[in-house]
C-alpha cells in the first residue's frame, strides 16, 4: 500500500511487509483513520468488509488445513479413494474456463 502526500507536509509512506500503514493519522478501533491535529492532514479509511473478508478467509484457511490433513492421513493408511470420473470433468472444466477467458474459441 502506497499512501501519498498530495499537500506536500510529509512524505509517502510504502511499508516493506505488506500491511497496511496510515500516513499522519491514528487508527481507531473500528479500522477508521482518526485525523491528526491540524487542517489538510490526510487519512485513511478501511471499510469493514476488509475485516470481515479477513475473518473468512482465517476460517476456510483452518478448514482447509483440517481437509487436508484428513486427505494425508487416508493417503498413509491406503483408503484414500480417487473419483477418477470427478477428476477429468475438474480439468476439463478448468481447460474450457482457461480458454475461454482467453479468448480462445
């Protein structure tokens, strides 16, 4: 995230981890951009979807890991089972997607 100075009273700022980071301004507790002291101050707002889009993604992320070991612990014992008929219809799927959003006919 980039956030610019427009009014020439401080400078950019670019964080090298990728989180996001207010220029001039606090952030409160609801992800909203509290104004600094004084007049042209910049600040920044996050909408609650970021948070809630966040929290959905943690969740499928532990459901997902949950599957995933429960795939590796089939795999060990020799029950996991492939439905070889889902699995070609998934890359033929993905083959006609890929095409079409390519613009290949």
């Amino acid at each position: 995230m980039r956030i610019n100075d427009h009014n020439g009273q401080g400078s950019a700022v670019t964080p090298s981890n990728g989180a996001p980071s207010l220029s001039r301004a606090n952030a409160n507790a609801n992800g909203k951009a509290a104004s600094a002291s004084g007049s042209g101050s910049d600040s920044v707002q996050i909408s609650g979807f970021a948070g809630q889009l966040s929290k959905t993604l943690q969740a499928g992320s532990s459901n997902r890991s949950q599957r995933v070991s429960e795939i590796a612990q089939a795999v060990r014992s020799g029950t996991y089972q492939v439905d070889g008929a889902a699995v070609s219809r998934a890359m033929v799927d993905q083959a006609l997607s890929t095409s079409r959003s390519a613009g290949v006919s």
